[in-house]
C-alpha cells in the first residue's frame, strides 16, 4: 500500500493511553483502591457511561454544562457522564424500591468532560467513588466515616505523610449570611475562597472586593479563613466568634461531632485537619467536605475530595435522599505520582511463570504442566513459538517474568520439571507437585 493513503496512528489530545508496565501500575492502584472500598462494605455499582441529556443536565450549568460532550443519535438526546455522583442520584432515585438503605456504594469507571487538556489533566479519566445514601434522612456519623475510608484507602496505597482536610459549608454559608451577603454573592465567594492555594490570599482578596464592595466585609472573610491552629483551637475560635446565626451555629456543632465520631473510627489525628478555605466548588454539597493532600507534595493538589449533599435527587424524587461520599481521581493521581517517580512499574505481565519447551516434542508436556500450574492459582503462559531457546529467555526477561519452568527430554523421562529463577540465576530440578509448592511460596 502506498504511504499516502496510510492514516497516522495518534489518539485524540485528552487521553491516557499506557503502555503495558503502566496499565499493569495503574490496574495495581485500582485493584487496591476497589479492595479496599469492599473491606469497608461498599456495594459495587455500575452506570451507562452515556446519559439521558435531561437526566444528566437536570442540575448542570455554568462550566459544567460547557464541558459536557452531547450529541444526538436519532430521536434520542445523549450525554456522556461527567461525574459518577449525579449518575447515582439518578440510579437510587430510580431503583429505591429494590435498595437497602443507608445505601452503601463504589463505582469506578471513566468520566468525561471537555476541558482544554493540561499536564495531568484529562478529557477521559477515571473516578473511584464511595458513598452513602439515606432513605429520608442521614445521620452526621456517616460523615465521619469518610476519612476512615480515605485515611484506609491511602495507606493501602503506600501513603503515610498525608492529610484529610475538613470543613463545613453551613460554617461558611451562616458566616456568610451574618455579613449580609445575599445567597448569589455567598456562592461566589465560596468559589474564590475555593481557589486560595491556587492564587493566594491577595488575588483572593482582589476578587472578593470586586464581588462584595465592601473592604470591612473582605478584610472580616479574609480574617475568617485565616484561622489556624489544631482543630480544638480552631473550634474554639469559631464558637469565640460569638456568631448567633443557626446555620453557622449548626455547621460548628457537626464539624465537632465529625472528629470526635472520625477519632472513634480510628483516624490518627495527625491526619485530619480543619481547614476552613476548604468549600468545594461543586454546588451540590451542603454539609461536610473534604479535600486530602499528600504533605510532601503539595504540588499534585487534592488526591481525595468530596463532601455531604442533602438535595442531590431532588430532580428525580421528592423524598429526601441526603447523602455523603468522596471520589479519587485515579486517572489523575496516577499521571501525578509517575511523573514525580512515587511508583515505578514493576513488570509487563501477569505471568509469573513461562513454561519453555526446549523442543517441539516437548511441547505437550509444556501445555499440559502450564494447564495444571493454573488449576493451582498460578499465572502462566506456554511459549508456543519455535524458536531459539534464548530467545525464550529473552521474552520473559523482558517482560519481567519472575520463574522459567523449563522441559526439555530429560524432564520428560524423570518426571520432573526445571524451575529456574531469573532474577537469581538460581535452578532446581523438581516434580510437578514441589513445584507448584516452590512457585506458589514464592508468590507470597
């Protein structure tokens, strides 16, 4: 075929492809993260990666419904997901009669949103979600089993140096509502205070003028997010505030029944931390929210957030359906941590063990001792094609594989089979049964 009518092989400019010592990496991370969410009880969930548009879009606007990829197909109006929470509103809504609530589940899976692609930010990527629903009403303790989930969840992925940011948006939305400042501007100053590491204290400040108009009204926000300390001293500071409002009043009272319930479930304290510039800018959460960080690495930004919502289904049902969860964004977290050399591949394959025949003749004996490491919970692979023996061997050093089982002849006539280990160089001759015995110790 002439080169001219060949297309270019390229993907479009959003997305993550990976090689296989990566997809190997990244498949490693995902199975930790689902594990772990199971060890905790959560239910697996699946959703159409494709929407009804007005379903999807029943709560969107602004940036959201900007970045969301819509198309028409026929008579039917379709969007792809963008999260994996408005999804599940739709789902509990619809499926209520045939759930158990609270209803305890994860999803993992790609969402898209049509954003200009930036490093380690994509069009198509991975959530991993946990949440809790409630049938009427939710209990604030669900709130404090959040950190839990993530201070498990990260330490199962290696993490120790990290912190679960806390706060409370009724906090925010009471202070905001004593200072006079109608629900509009009240949202969007939580969205500027939202960006604080991002553009600093006097960008924030700059913009909040532009919105408030009022220097004594910003310098009281700019003196209200600057409250530090550990989170006795930062409690006690806002209850000194002497603020009467009952929002603000309820949001300190939840935000203490968290981290007492939070230290229950076992959370060191060293790793949950007030943080009262932490809103979120999704405007669904009502309550609660979270933003988690590795310390060392500043840099990457949240690696976990979410948050408590009361109104999410409020499109789709009038019962009142509260509920509270948090999301990792695997897709992201992985470029991040591959790109600051936090994890490295460590192989290509799930083989741990190339069966080589060192003949055709011996190529029987191969398939069929391959068949019975299997049956043993052993991955394993024949390799089939009759080539140079060191050619073998340069197949599964290359693609990390950790054990060569060798037949040739004389394994044939003993009995035996030859195990090799190829990142010792280390060989002994054993039957079928010590070597299965050698090879699934060595798994462990």
């Amino acid at each position: 075929m002439n080169n001219k009518n060949k297309t270019i092989p390229s993907i479009l400019p959003g997305f993550m492809e990976l090689l296989p010592k990566d997809q190997m990496l990244f498949n490693g991370l995902l199975d930790t993260i689902r594990q772990n969410y199971e060890r905790f009880g959560f239910i697996p969930v699946d959703t159409p990666v494709m929407e009804k548009a007005e379903v999807l879009l029943a709560k969107a606007g602004g940036e959201t419904e900007k970045q969301i990829y819509r198309f028409l197909k026929g008579d039917n109006d379709i969007a792809l997901r963008f999260d994996l929470t408005v999804p599940l509103s739709r789902y509990v809504a619809e499926h209520k009669p045939d759930l158990k609530f609270p209803f305890r589940r994860y999803h993992i899976g790609k969402v898209y949103r049509g954003e200009k692609p930036q490093r380690g930010r994509f069009r198509e990527f991975y959530q991993c979600d946990v949440d809790i629903i409630g049938n009427g009403s939710l209990e604030i303790i669900y709130d404090a089993e959040m950190p839990a989930i993530i201070y498990g969840t990260l330490s199962a992925l290696g993490f120790k140096n990290f912190t679960v940011k806390i706060n409370n948006r009724k906090i925010l939305n009471g202070f905001f509502s004593s200072l006079g400042l109608e629900s509009e501007q009240a949202a969007n100053v939580l969205r500027i205070i939202d960006k604080l590491d991002k553009i600093g204290l006097p960008q924030v400040k700059e913009e909040l003028t532009a919105i408030v108009n009022k220097p004594e009204t910003v310098d009281l926000i700019s003196e209200f997010i600057a409250i530090k300390g550990d989170n006795k001293t930062i409690l006690d500071s806002l209850v000194k505030l002497g603020i009467k409002n009952d929002i603000f009043q309820t949001g300190v009272a939840e935000l203490s029944q968290v981290l007492t319930y939070a230290a229950d479930f076992g959370v060191p304290e060293e790793n949950l931390a007030i943080d009262l510039t932490i809103a979120r800018g999704l405007d669904y959460y009502t309550g609660t929210v979270y933003e988690t960080n590795l310390n060392d690495y500043p840099q990457i930004g949240s690696i976990c957030s979410g948050g408590r919502y009361d109104n999410l289904t409020e499109y789709y049902t009038d019962t009142p359906m509260p509920g509270v969860g948090v999301s990792i964004g695997l897709t992201r977290l992985f470029y991040q941590l591959r790109e600051a050399g936090l994890i490295k591949p460590v192989g290509a394959t799930p083989s741990q063990v190339v069966v080589i025949p060192l003949s055709p003749a011996n190529l029987k004996s191969a398939i069929t001792f391959t068949a019975t490491l299997r049956e043993a919970g052993i991955n394993s692979e024949t390799y089939l094609a009759d080539v140079k023996t060191s050619k073998k061997f340069d197949y599964a050093n290359d693609l990390g594989i950790r054990f060569a089982a060798i037949i040739g002849p004389d394994e044939e006539k003993q009995g035996t089979v030859a195990i090799k280990n190829l990142v010792t160089g280390e060989q002994n001759q054993a039957t079928v049964a010590e070597a299965i015995e050698l090879l699934k110790n060595k798994q462990n």
